[in-house]
C-alpha cells in the first residue's frame, strides 16, 4: 500500500484508495503501532510535505488521505535532523522565495486543528512531534502557544464551528504537555491555564 502511495504514477484515486485501507489498518491496530512502519528517513519529508500541495482540507470524501498523510509527517518529525538543513537556497528560479521546511510543517499542522473532520486529532499528534523538537521549539513554540491560545479565547462552544475549534486547539495543548520536556512546558503553564479557565470549559454541554 505504502508503495502505491510513493509511486508518482499511481492515480490519485488509487492513492486515497490505498489510505483508505491504511486508515482501516490503523483503527484495527492503533495508529502508534502504525507509526513505526512510516518511512522515515530525511529523504521522506519533502515527499510527504508535497503530497499535502494537492490536498483539499474541505474534501469529506478523502479525510482518510490527510489523516494518514498527518501521522505519516509526524513520524518524519521525530528524525534528529535540523530542518533548516533541508531549505538550501530558498530563492526560485523565478525569482520567488520558498517557505521553510520547518513553516510549510507548521501552517499544516495549524490548518488541519480546525478541520471538522478525524483528521484534527492527527494535527494534534503532529504538533505534539514538531513543537517539542529541540531545533523547533527555540523558535514556534511560544508563537504557536500564542496562536492556539488567542484561537481558544475568540472561539465559543455555543457554535459548532468554535466546538471544532476549541477542539482543535485543546487537543494539541494536550498532546504537548504530554510529550513535551517539563522544563520546557513549565514557562507557560500558568498562562496556559488562566487562558483554559476563561475559557469556562465547565459550562459546556459539548464532551469532544
């Protein structure tokens, strides 16, 4: 199945086709599990991040596709290798400026915590293996805990729209003091929870 979705010959229909039976694989057997047999080697992020060009967030029928496609990324994030050394000359033939490796990873994982769908909770999985890295954590994680933290503040779970956002957002600040170092977490965890008690989680109906 893997070598179908790395084959650049193969159809896109056939592609999702073959997440959806590797989404299957992972329901049965627990998408950690599944994590290990990834390829996983520096060779495999550029691919993996290239395949997300083509993909519409908005597209129900192909969720499987991008919930693997998360999980696949997050894997590729645990590899010991300073991302800035994948970027080389960021300038085009044209004359453009590519985006860095390491934001192309985090406007992915950002646009994906508020999908409707199941992938959302790969996003999750995804920032918890990105943000806690030692090189990307000097630079994204205060941002990123602003960003999640003012999305969290300007959402409202009398919507549903602001559920599957706070959702979102409540997911990777989970899975990222979860997996993240103490030392690195603790600078922000009272601001954190102040956000999380203005937030008034309690009067909601909702139990994502």
């Amino acid at each position: 199945l893997l070598d179908l979705v790395q084959d650049e010959t193969s159809l896109p229909d056939l592609v999702h086709l073959a997440f959806k039976f590797l989404y299957i694989i992972t329901k049965v057997r627990g998408y950690k599990v599944f994590l290990r047999l990834f390829p996983h080697e520096v060779a495999n992020v550029q691919p993996v991040l290239d395949m997300f060009t083509g993909q519409n967030p908005k597209d129900h029928e192909t969720w499987e596709t991008r919930y693997m496609l998360l999980l696949w990324l997050s894997v590729t994030c645990l590899i010991p290798f300073d991302f800035s050394r994948l970027d080389g000359n960021l300038s085009t033939q044209t004359g453009e400026t590519r985006v860095p490796t390491m934001d192309r990873i985090l406007q992915i994982a950002e646009s994906y915590l508020v999908v409707s769908d199941k992938a959302r909770d790969a996003a999750a999985v995804l920032v918890s293996k990105f943000i806690t890295r030692p090189d990307v954590k000097q630079r994204k994680m205060a941002s990123f805990l602003d960003w999640s933290l003012c999305t969290l503040a300007h959402s409202s779970f009398q919507t549903i729209e602001g559920v599957i956002t706070m959702d979102g957002m409540l997911q990777a600040l989970a899975q990222i003091f979860k997996h993240g170092k103490r030392e690195d977490c603790l600078p922000y965890a009272n601001t954190v929870l102040q956000c999380l008690d203005g937030c008034r989680l309690p009067e909601s109906s909702h139990t994502s």
